[in-house]
C-alpha cells in the first residue's frame, strides 16, 4: 500500500515537474518570439528625484513583457531567462535603443531631458565589440553624451575587474555614466570601490528596509556612504517607500531617492507628462 502510494507521489512530482518544464520552454519560445518582433516589451521609466526638493534628476529604465498567455511576466523572471536562452544580447541591445529613439524623441518635442540608466547584464558588458555598440547608438539616435546611464551590478565588475576597468573608462570617455546597482548585495569589497571608474553608487534596496533596526544595519549604511562620498560618487538610495524612511536617511549623505515613495515605473508617455518639463518653461 505504503509503496503503491509512493510511486503515485513520485508520479504527481513528475508530472508536476513536466509542467513546470514546459511552461518554462513554452515562455522561452514566446520570449525568443517577443524579442524578434518587439511585441509585448515595453520601457518602463522610474524617476529619481533629488533628495532635498524632490525635483527630478534622472530616471531608470527597466524592462516590461507582456504576453497574452502569461500576462505580465516580472523582469526577475524574464530578464534570467533571457540569460540562459541566449536571448539577453539582443533583448538589451533593442530596449537600449528603445531608450536612446525616446530620449531623441523628447528632445526634438522641446522636452527638458534628465539622463536615463540602462540596467546591462554580464553578457552584454563582456561583449568583445561593446565600447563600438555604444558609440554607434549614440550616432545613430543623435545623442548628446550624458543622457544615456549604464547600470551593472558589483558581480559583473568582479569577476574580471582588471578587463572591467578599461572597458569603464571607454564608456565614460563616450559620455556615458556608469553606477553600481545592487550595492552591498554582492561580494565586493569597501576597499575595492576605490579602483572603479565610475559616477554612481545605488545602495541597495534591502539597505533601506533594515534602516532603523539594528546599530550594525545603521553603520554599515554609514561606512558605505561615508566612503562613496568621500570618492565623491553620487550616492542613490533604492526603494524608499515611506516617509518614515526618508526620514531615517536623512543624516546620512544621499543625493538622489529612487522608490514609491517619489514615483513608481511608469510607461514613457505618463513619465513625460508627470516629469519632464519644457525646455521653453524652464528656461
Ligand atoms: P533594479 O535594476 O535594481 O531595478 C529596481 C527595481 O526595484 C525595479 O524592479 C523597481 O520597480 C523596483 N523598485 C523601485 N522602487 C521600489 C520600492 O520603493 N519598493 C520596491 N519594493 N521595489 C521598488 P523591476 O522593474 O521589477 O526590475 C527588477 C530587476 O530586473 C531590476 O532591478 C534589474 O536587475 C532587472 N531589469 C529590469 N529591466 C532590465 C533591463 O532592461 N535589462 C536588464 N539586464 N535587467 C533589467
Ligand atoms: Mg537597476
Ligand atoms: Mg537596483
Ligand atoms: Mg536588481
């Protein structure tokens, strides 16, 4: 009895397994499908506003995928997928270039623009021919340097710092700016932070939720902070989304807030309508 039950259990996890499998194969050929046609993705722009007035200073831009089958599929899941299907260089490249046609666009509707950072995944950094990619795209959409943020996280610089650093300094060199997201999330070093050629420290988001909850918790933040001040890099803080931890951030030196609190991801249309002001009004 014990026995015939097991095997029906082991039977109902196979099969519980299959689906599992299919479904993920099934989503890899709508996304393989996504990426060719360019249905269903979208760009989705997060504001970050200066700490002191809440005015805005920048944006992030950050992937959308919607299928008629899976609904709204979270970047979390698809952006891995994408990882392994092989699928992420040319996903990346194409939201890249959604970016750069739709800060043009802006431009050219007389829209004050704020620089937008671009989220890069492993592979599409360690591409041999990136630093000619990134100037192309900026030929392409007629861009000027600095409206264009490249966003890695520290595991991507980690693995190969000595390559990393010249790859850096090409890319700041072309106009753009690099910050590390995800700070404090990986393996990296405080002492390592010195070495890097870069503009912005994202402190992660996990930072903020433990504000306030432990002496350690607090000086670690202090600690981070302090040095990324001293190495004079812009320091973001990720995920506020509340007013209570704005306050709690408030002795520590942060420039810019990106959250719920001051603005969720909203689609390109709503962010200049909600954000961007003309340039003819501001100036
Ligand atoms: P990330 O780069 O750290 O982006 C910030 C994430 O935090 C976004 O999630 C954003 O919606 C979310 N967020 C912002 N403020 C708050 C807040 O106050 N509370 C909470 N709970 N969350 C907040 P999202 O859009 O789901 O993206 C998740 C991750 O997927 C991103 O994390 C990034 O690692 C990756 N990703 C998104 N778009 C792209 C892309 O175009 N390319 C690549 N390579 N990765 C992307
Ligand atoms: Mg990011
Ligand atoms: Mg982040
Ligand atoms: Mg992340």
């Amino acid at each position: 009895q014990a026995k015939q039950e097991g095997r029906n259990d082991y039977r109902l996890f196979s099969r519980e397994m299959n689906h599992q499998q299919h479904k993920l194969l099934a989503m890899e050929t709508a996304l393989r499908n996504a990426v060719e046609t360019g249905e269903g993705l979208a760009v989705f722009y997060q504001p970050q506003v200066n700490r002191t007035d809440r005015t805005l200073a920048g944006a992030e831009a950050l992937a959308r995928w919607h299928h008629p089958a899976f609904g709204h599929v979270s970047p979390a899941e698809f952006i891995p997928l994408a990882e392994r299907a092989g699928l992420i260089v040319p996903l990346g490249m194409s939201l890249l270039h959604n970016v750069a046609a739709q800060q043009r666009h802006w431009l050219d509707q007389g829209l004050l623009p704020v620089p937008v950072s671009v989220n890069l995944s492993t592979q599409q950094f360690w591409q041999h021919n990136l630093l000619v990619q990134f100037r192309h795209l900026l030929m392409e959409h007629r861009l000027p340097a600095g409206l264009i943020g490249i966003e890695l996280t520290e595991n991507v610089l980690l693995d190969k710092p000595v390559q990393a650093i010249p790859l850096l300094d090409g890319l700041r060199e072309l106009g753009f700016t690099i910050a590390i997201d995800d700070f404090g999330t990986g393996y990296s070093s405080l002492s390592y932070l010195q070495d890097l050629p870069i503009d912005t420290l994202k402190i992660d988001r996990s930072f903020i939720q433990r504000l306030g909850e432990s002496r350690s918790s607090n000086a670690i933040l202090a600690a981070v902070t302090g040095l990324a001040r001293e190495l004079e890099y812009k320091i973001v803080a990720e995920g506020v989304e509340t007013e209570a931890q704005m306050q709690a951030l408030a002795p520590y030196p942060v420039d810019l807030i990106q959250g719920f609190l001051t603005g969720r991801p909203v689609p390109a249309e709503t962010f200049a309508r909600e954000w961007l002001d003309s340039i003819k009004q501001s100036g």
